[in-house]
DNA sequence: CGTCAAATTGACAAGGCTCAAGTGCCGTGG
DNA sequence: CCACGGCACTTGAGCCTTGTCAATTTGACG
C-alpha cells in the first residue's frame, strides 16, 4: 500500500500544529497494516487491550457505550484523517467501541512506536494533544446536544457537526452531501428513537430547511439549519 | 500563602504519571496568586482569552454551557486538585463557562510559564495528556448518562460518580459526605429539572438506597446504587 | 423574627417512546 | 430478467415519563 494513504492523518495533524519535515518523515517510517473493512465491522470493542493504534483513512465510523438494556449511545462520528483510539497511547484498556458505520479502510501500527514518535517530536505530541483536546470540546457539545436541546435542534445539531466537519477534513461541501449513517445511528447519537429522527427530519425537510434524497442530503437554507440546531462551531476548534 | 497549597494539584497529577523530584520543584517554583472566592462565582466565561490557569484547591466547581432559550448543561463537577481549564494550554479562547459552586480557593499563575514547565518536564507533560484523556472519558460517560439512561439512573450515576471521585481525591469516604450541588445544578447535570430530581432523590430514599438529611447523604445500600446507576468506575481511569 | 433561596408536593400538559403496519430500495439467486 | 428477502424508512395511534406551573414548607442566616 503506497504512504499517501497517510495523506488525509497526515493532514489533519498539520492544520492542528504546523510540522515539520522531520515529524512527517517520522510518521512515514511508521510500519503499517492497511486493512479494508466493512460497514458494521467492530474495530475496537470496550475492555479490550489495545496495543496498535488505528486511523481512519476512507469511510466513516462511530465510537459507542451501551447501557445495561442493551440502549446504546454513539458518542462520536469519525471521518477520514481521524485517530480512532488516540487515548490508547497513554491507556491501555478501551473505555468504549468503535465500529464502521460504512465500508472503510483503516491503517494499524504500533502503539509504542507511535509512543517513541511522540517522545521524539514535540511537533506531533502537541497535534495529538490538541486532538483530545478537540474531542472533549465535542463530547461537551454532545453533553449540551442531549441533556438540553429538543428532538429537531439534537438532530439538526449533529448535520451541522458532520457537515461542518466533513469540509474540514476536505471530504467537500457542505451543502451537499450523503450521510452514511442510519436514523438508527443518528437517534443513537442523539439519545432519540429512530421513530422520532425520522420525525424530525420530515419536520425540517418540510419547513424548508433541507431536501433529502435518500441519504443525500442538500442543505437548502444553512443560516435557518444553523439556527435550529443552535450550531456555532467554535467548539469544533477548526482554526488553531 | 503557603506552597504546600499545591499539594492535591500534585498528589493527582503524581496519581496520573509519577512524577520526579524535578518535576515538582519546577511546579513548586510557578509565580502563583491565590484567591478565596465564594460560590456562584464566575470563575472562566465562555468566550473569555485566557492567559492564566487556574487550579482547584478547595471547595467545588462546575463547568457548564448554555443553549439559546437560556437552559443550562452542567458538563462536569470539579473538586480539590482538579485543573479548570487545562484546554487552555493549547486552546486560547474558553468554549464553556466555568464557576463555583461552593465556597473556594484557587490558585491562578500565567499559562506560559505551564507551557514552559511541560515542555521542559515530559512527566508533567503526560500527566496532564493523561488527565485530558481522563476528561475526556467522563464525557463520553456523560453523554451516555444523559443520553440512554432514565431519570432515576441519571441523578444515581452522577451521585456514584462524585462520590468515587471524591474518594479518589484523599476527600473522604464514599459512604457519607455532604453535596456541595442543590437540586437544580444536580438537573443541569442529568439534562433533568429541579423538580424531577427531587422526585427521583425521594424515590431512591424510599427504596432504602440511601438516606438524606440535608444535603448530607449516607448511601446505605452501595451495590444497589450502582446497579440503579450502571455505575461501573472504569471510565475514571482511577488506577493510572 | 424576617427574608430568601432551596426543597417539596400536587395537578396537569406535552414531548418523545412503543407498538404495529406498511412501503421502498437494493442485492442476490433462480 | 424477475422474484424474493431483508433492511431501512415511514406513518399512525396511544401511552408514559418527564416537564410545567403553582403553592407550600423548610432551613440558613442576618
């Protein structure tokens, strides 16, 4: 498998802290395992040890908890140039799943060469730290999403989330684009039923927000969108 | 003021990564300015430039935003030790807000001189990543909590939670202690309101799980606490 | 003793869930 | 090429958990 498939992680670390030629050429050294998987394919399961450390580089996927009723909560989506499991550097047992929500392929190596990379140069440990820092300002909007916003902001908020961060990644406009998830998963993020998201999603396709076709979705009208769903992404931290 | 003040910062971050003799004179040596705050004092506003950091040594704290028509998320309670806003390390501009909740004292010093000392100390380094990540669990519990679990296990988890925590932090059994927190902000947690709360405390006092005399609490029944709660303290991370 | 915030309780309303039935789409195999 | 099966999506009806509103009570403190 050619490096450029490092490409998209590659990427996304740089736009979290300029590196340098060295950080990168330390990353493209990394011995690697590219491996191609389906959607619904578990790649982390909760209480595993994890030993490798493993990037989305094409398709999506979602971490998730369940709950003793078999109630299960998505607490992120995860989209090219992503680290699935960057906790994994300094904890060793997954607190939670990740799972592809479509056909994907990810990229395995070592965790402790990562570890040594990151021992090694400042420039990718401060990226990486950056990252966990973006995700928590994520699950704290999340814990806004579900705890204090209706059924139609919770789900307007998470096509914000993802169509802002789709462009971030460079996967393309905003305006446009098809969703790989279920309503099943985007009621499991949302803490609704899949009942209710297809409700919802109705009601603002209806009121003119959105046109849907199938899973493709247009974004007719952003500034109403963003205003339903209480969407300001400041807390995606997209300019370092 | 004394130095020795320090002491539950770097008795917790010791717990996250041993740290060197090194590495504490160099915190020992940071310019600090203590301050005695009473609760309900805005500590960080969302939107704030920070440029000092900011250390709990007493009392509690929250952090919490706000949606559109005023409701409020309380995203995680804070107590002796606990950093307020170690994002801001990296981050220069706070996405949520951060306040008292009891009478407190913290301790400010200027943000670049912890840059400094984490860049010179990598033991500080990866045990503040190592707390950032800690964070970062918590919230992924949160979204769980207050996304897939009824009331009832809702305002069990939280109380499960502060409780173990509290323990963790050298603040005292698990069994008995006071809550700093009233009924509202135990609803801004939960995604619940003050009234359901109350109904849900009445409610598990009746069924003998604990008892309340004020806001101090004796939890008689443990292990059917954490069954109603799903409490399960692996997401803590206590056992670095 | 007065004041104020917090806690408590009851009656009622409503947002979202459950259950159930049906539709549409797409890949697979005959 | 068409029939079939399965999964996702839709939609309706009724229920239930939780929210809303409002009135009291309690407790801390000056």
């Amino acid at each position: 498998m050619p490096r450029d498939y490092f490409e998209a992680w590659i990427s996304k670390m740089h736009a979290l802290n300029t590196l340098q030629e060295s950080d990168i050429a330390a990353i493209r050294k990394l011995p690697t395992r590219s491996v191609e998987i389906t959607s619904g394919t578990t790649i982390i399961s909760e209480g595993q040890l994890v030993s490798e450390c493993c990037i989305l580089l094409e398709g999506f996927a979602c971490r998730s908890k369940l709950n003793r009723e078999g109630g299960r909560q998505i607490v992120s989506f995860h989209m090219a140039g992503d680290m699935l499991d960057i906790q994994h550097l300094l904890f060793d047992k997954a607190d939670h799943n990740v799972e592809a929500i479509s056909a994907a392929t990810v990229v395995f190596f070592p965790m402790a060469d990562l570890r040594k990379i990151v021992d090694d140069n400042s420039g990718i440990a401060k990226a990486l730290w950056r990252d966990c820092l973006v995700d928590a300002s994520i699950f704290r909007e999340w814990v806004l999403n579900v705890g204090r916003r209706d059924a139609k902001s919770r789900v307007a908020h998470m096509l914000c989330e993802f169509a802002a961060r789709r462009e971030a990644a460079g996967l393309g406009s905003p305006e446009r684009f098809d969703l790989p998830m279920t309503q099943e998963q985007i009621g499991d993020a949302t803490g609704l039923t899949a009942v209710h998201v297809n409700r919802m999603l109705r009601q603002l396709e209806e009121e003119g927000v959105f046109e849907r076709n199938g899973r493709n979705v247009r974004i007719s009208d952003w500034a109403q969108m963003k205003r339903v769903a209480e969407f300001d992404d400041g807390y995606l931290h997209l300019a370092a």
